[in-house]
C-alpha cells in the first residue's frame, strides 16, 4: 500500500518535471539561433545532465515496480539518492545565467 502510494506520488512529480524539461527545450529551441557558441554549450550540457538524471530516476522507478517488500528500503533509497540529484541539476538549469536569458 505504502509502496503503490509512493510510486503514484513518483509519477505524478516525474510527469510535472518532463512537462517543464519539454518547456525548456521548447524555449530553448525559439531562442537557438539569437544565442552565443557559449550559451548553446551550456544550455546542451544543462539538458544532456537533465536527461541523465532523470533516465537515472526512471531506471530507480522500475526497480521500485519490480521490488519485493524486502527489498523496499534498499530500492526507495536509491530512488531517493537519485531523484536528489535530478532536482539539484535542474537547480543548477534554473539558476544558469545563460538559459534565464533566454
């Protein structure tokens, strides 16, 4: 019960945050062509990280699926480590100088 919560409250922030990576990119791909070599480096590494990690956060997802009781603790740990650094990239995206100028 504890564990069918968990993974509804998962999925529901994992859909928030692929709707505001969507925007982002959207907003990126408007803005491409008025931005400097410097800034499309930094905005291309920004989303290659945020898509690292949250690849990172489905693969914990499914193993949380795929866990057995036992195993719970062990799995939401790691989920939890990793759903950790997804928020801290995306952080480190909002706060980036070159992609708020955007």
């Amino acid at each position: 019960e504890n564990k069918d919560k968990a993974l509804e409250q998962v999925d529901s922030a994992l859909k928030k945050l692929d709707a505001r990576i969507e925007a982002l990119e959207n907003k990126l791909d408007a803005k491409w062509d008025s931005m400097d070599a410097a800034a499309r480096v930094e905005a291309r590494h920004s989303l290659q990280v945020l898509h690292k990690n949250r690849t990172r956060v489905a693969e914990w997802v499914g193993s949380m699926r795929q866990s057995t009781q036992s195993a719970w603790s062990k799995v939401k740990n790691g989920f939890s480590h990793a759903y950790s650094e997804l928020e801290k990239s995306w952080q480190d995206v909002e706060s980036d100088q070159h992609i708020n100028s955007i």
